[in-house]
C-alpha cells in the first residue's frame, strides 16, 4: 500500500482528533463542536475558511497554481443517536448519540489530506474541502445544495468515501452507475371502527384490514418489479391497540423503500398507494397514505470513476480495487451532490470492525488503522485530477 510518508507521519495526530470527535458526537446540525474542530484545522493548516452552509456545514478552499479547475471532496460530520455499548477510553461521552458509521474517521481523513495538501501544493487548481452536517436521514447533502454549495464553490466534479466494515484493510470498492439505493419512508394510516373484541362483526377491525396490507405489500417487489432490477419494500413499525379485549379504531404502518433507479422509485410508491387504499376499502376501512422521498440513488459518473479506479490501483495495486463491486440499498444524501455534479463514491476497507460488527451498531467503532490510508487517497486523488501542466 503506497501510503504517502508525510501522512504516514501524521497518523498519531489523526488517531487523537479522530478519537476526540468519536467521544464526543453530535448528531443532525447540532455538529457545532465538530465544525468549530474542523475549521481550526483548516485555519491552521493555511486554508480558507467559509463556513454557516447548511447550519453547522463547512467548506475550505485551497488554490495553487494559475489554473480555473476545481474539484470537491467531501466527508460528513454527523454522529447517530444510538446508546453507545463500548467500553474503551474513547467512547462516547454524550449520552444517546454516537459514532456509529465512522464519520469521525471521515473527517479526520479528509483533514489529514487538506495538511498535506496544504503543505505540499502539488496540484494545479482548486480544491474544496466540503465538511457536510446531517446526513444521517436529515439531508444535509440536500440542504448544503439548495443553499447554493456549487454556486459559491464550483466544481467540475465532486467526490465521498465511506468506510466498510467486513472488506479488508487496504482493499477499496467502487462502481460507474447506481452505487448505493434510493431511500423514501412512508406512514400508512389505517382507519377502521373500534369495538368489544368479542363482537367483532360491530365494527371494522383495522388491525385485520392493516395485517392484509403488510402482506400484499411484499407482492410489489416480486410481481410488479422488473426481475433484473432491484427494489425493497420493508415495513417496520406496526401500532395499534392498547390492551386485550378492544379492537381498536386505528393502525400505523410505517417503513421504508429502496431502489436503485427513478422509475422504480416511482413504481414503489405508487403501487404502494395503490394497495394500502385498495385494501383498506376492501376490509370496508380506510388507508390515509403519506410517503416521502428522502435520498435518491447515488449514482457515479463513467469517467470520474475510471479516474478514482486509477488513483487507486497506483495506491493499492489493481488485485484491491474492485471496480464493479456490488451495489448496496443502504442510501447516502451524497446523492444530491452527485445530481448536481459529476463524481464518484468509493468504499474503503475498514477490517473485520469490532466484534466484526457492521455500520449503526452500538459496538461499531472506526478502524483507526485505515486512517493514513484514506488520506493518501485523497492526496493522490487531488494531485492526478489536478495534475500540474
């Protein structure tokens, strides 16, 4: 693995901030403390400072040379609220939130990069080191896109890494196309007509009418989806009723919906619709549907892919990058980034993980092994895109 020396060198450095954020996490544009962290760095690095995007968002400029290119680089700042259950120096202290998908170790990456990058100024151009709020299903990636991140920061392309458990250390994966799943919710209100529940023939029994709509819900995927595509249709949540002999008047259904491509997104949540009214009526009930778009498909550009594989393999040697790895339906809002602008998401190998847990369980923690290794993807990332003449 050509990690680069000067990184290499910064990595006890790395370890600390990165243990400093995990044990101190915040969650959706509550990231002051993160962000005050962040734009330190970056002021001390030599590197100009916006910050305010999205609330608790922050972007550092860094230009050498004479050129007009410029390129984005992102990683997020938000912790999940999950009751942390390690034990080491570390954990989290802020009780109900923690770190739990590695955006600690993001962040303490991409400034590890800007560093080196900031000492070095081997490029050509700009970069914009984007440090991203919210994107634990509050859309900070959205808000940060409204509020006119490209407008104020252009960039010919834009570019995430996430970490991933179970792919090992110094292996990276990427993909043109649907990388990871679009991610919608919805609430499937049920009403019928309460009653004794020794006399159900009196009234209309919404936990029945409900039961008959989670199931028909599962035939969306596997008749009316196309075979070769992808969908998910996954209800979690079921609430009604409060004790043992009373129908109820009402049932909430609530869940979520993953695909990897606009017209299926679509299908989803109409034949959804379609169903739980259909039902609803059928059972003499009726079905009050709300559905939200959350995330769309993160969805890599062609080129700015084959850019990234190459980066890569000089790092990794190409027998560790897999460049058609398969796509996941966990969804990511660096979705809207990639709407707005060509680029590319990778995965980068984070090891077995503690316990060999996955990503949002409360033993996971970030591998602080891979540190150095990202950053000097990003380096290397920045000084071929931007190659000096």
């Amino acid at each position: 693995m050509a990690v680069i020396e000067r990184v290499r060198e910064m990595h006890g450095e790395l370890v600390e901030l990165r243990r400093d954020i995990h044990a101190h996490p915040e969650t959706a544009f509550e990231e002051r403390r993160t962000s005050d962290i962040v734009a330190r760095k970056l002021e001390a690095f030599g590197i100009e400072v916006h910050r305010g995007l999205a609330k608790t968002g922050v972007v550092g400029t860094l230009r050498s040379g004479g050129s007009t290119r410029a390129i984005g680089l992102r990683a997020d700042l938000d912790a999940l609220p999950i009751q942390e259950l390690n034990a080491f120096a570390h954990r989290s202290r802020n009780d109900g939130r923690m770190h739990a998908c590695g955006h600690d170790g993001h962040t303490a990456m991409l400034l590890g990069a800007a560093r080196y990058l900031a000492e070095t100024r081997n490029f050509d151009g700009t970069v914009n080191f984007i440090f991203q709020p919210a994107e634990e299903g509050e859309g900070g990636g959205r808000a940060m896109v409204e509020e006119g991140l490209f407008e104020r920061f252009p960039v010919e392309a834009v570019f995430g890494m996430h970490n991933w458990p179970g792919m090992p250390v110094g292996r990276f994966g990427l993909r043109a196309g649907p990388m990871m799943a679009s991610s919608d919710v919805f609430e499937i209100t049920v009403r019928g007509r309460g009653g004794h529940a020794a006399l159900p023939h009196d009234g209309v029994d919404p936990i029945v009418a409900a039961s008959a709509i989670v199931q028909a819900l599962q035939t969306i995927v596997s008749r009316n989806v196309n075979p070769v595509d992808a969908g998910v249709v996954s209800v979690t949540q079921f609430n009604g009723g409060r004790t043992w002999n009373v129908i109820p008047d009402e049932v909430v259904l609530r869940g979520t919906t993953r695909a990897f491509r606009p017209a299926t997104q679509d299908l989803l949540e109409t034949r959804l619709r379609e169903i739980a009214e259909g039902l609803a009526r059928a059972h003499g009930a009726e079905a009050r549907v709300h559905y939200e778009r959350r995330y769309p498909p993160t969805v890599n550009s062609a080129r700015e892919t084959e850019l990234c594989a190459r980066v890569l393999e000089a790092m990794a040697g190409p027998e560790n990058v897999e460049r058609d790895i398969d796509p996941v339906m966990g969804a990511e809002d660096f979705a809207f980034m990639l709407q707005a602008k060509p680029g590319c998401y990778i995965f980068i190998g984070n090891g077995p993980g503690e316990g060999g847990c996955m990503l949002h369980n409360a033993h996971y923690d970030f591998n602080d092994e891979i540190l150095p290794i990202g950053a000097s993807y990003w380096a290397r990332l920045v000084e071929y895109a931007l190659a000096k003449p």
